[in-house]
C-alpha cells in the first residue's frame, strides 16, 4: 500500500509512523548495499552520545557526532561521505555519495580540520537484512521506499525532524503521516 519504489543501494527506507521496533521508530534509512545476499543499510537519525574523538583516541580534537547505524555489528565503525575529491575512496551507493574509503586519510583529513560534518557521517553498527527479508517487510507496510531527496538531509543533524521532512518529500499523499503522534494512544 505505501511503497511501490524498488529497493536499492542509495534509495532510502522510512519506517512507518507506528512501527514498535525500538530499533527502528521513526528511522531514516540510507541503502548502502542492496542485492541477493540481503541489504546493509545506516540509520541516519539516531545519534549517540559518542564522538568520534571517543572512538578513535588519536584524533582528540574530532567532535563529529557517531550515529546508531543499526543493531548489527555495533562494535564497527562505518561512514558515508561526499567528498571522494578529498579521499578518493569510497564505493559510490548514490550519485555523489560514497560508502566507506580510506580511514587512514580520512583521519588526517579530520586531524587537519580539511573535511567536515556536512561532508561525512560516522555510524556505529548497520541494519542489515538477509535476502528477502526486506521485501517481506515492505510487503508488510513497515517500510516506505524512496529515492527522492536532497543530498543535504544525508547529513543533517537535526534528527528530531528528518523523518517529518523525508516524509513530507514524498508528497501530499504522504504529507499527513508526519502528523502522526509516534504513540498511537495520544491520538
């Protein structure tokens, strides 16, 4: 009913206004992976209380902000960025949007204060789905596909509100569901 938009590598996944997963409430997905062996994917707004000076102890200075990518592998750190002009590494999941690359440069890069927070996003963990699984659930209406935004809310940092303004994105047909109270008793 929601989503007729295939999945892939760079499209978003928005859950739906009432999902209980505490995992996943209110969650913007950006696609990273997406193929026959499953999807990997990094929850964009769900920060945590870390920096990534907190990770990597070297870098004492770096007050960049570390997301909750998802609930796997959260021992991990993973980043997405927009400035392969700078690193020159990284896989390309969306047009000028990068997945990972070269964490050594990356380091100097932040240790010189030559990148910065709206160039690349740290996450801690993924969400991951095994093959399939993905499908099933938008099947079930958990999730909202789209490929319709602006770079920019890649990297925002105004979590409380990126799933309100993905949602509105999307158009009136979806525009009533950022009203939605995220507890359905409130309503």
């Amino acid at each position: 009913m929601l989503s007729k938009i295939t999945p892939s590598a760079g499209k978003l996944l928005i859950s739906e206004p009432f999902l209980n997963d505490p995992n996943f409430k209110r969650s913007v997905i950006l696609m990273a992976e997406y193929g026959e062996e499953g999807t990997i994917g990094f929850i964009l707004n769900q920060p945590s209380s870390l920096l990534l000076k907190d990770l990597v102890p070297d870098l004492g200075q770096a007050d960049f902000p570390i997301f909750i990518g998802g609930p796997v592998e959260v021992d991990t750190v993973h980043f997405i960025h927009r400035c392969y002009d700078k690193l020159n590494s990284g896989e390309e999941i969306a047009n000028g949007i990068y997945w990972g690359g070269n964490f050594e440069t990356l380091k100097i890069l932040v240790d010189n204060n030559d990148i910065s927070e709206n160039e690349v996003k740290f996450f801690l963990g993924y969400s991951g789905w095994s093959a399939e699984q993905l499908e099933e659930e938008i099947q079930a209406n958990t999730w909202i596909v789209s490929g319709k935004y602006h770079q920019d809310i890649l990297f925002s940092h105004n979590e409380e509100e990126l799933w309100r303004k993905v949602i509105v994105n999307l158009g009136p047909k979806y525009a009533h569901i950022s009203n939605f109270p995220s507890d359905p008793s409130l309503n």
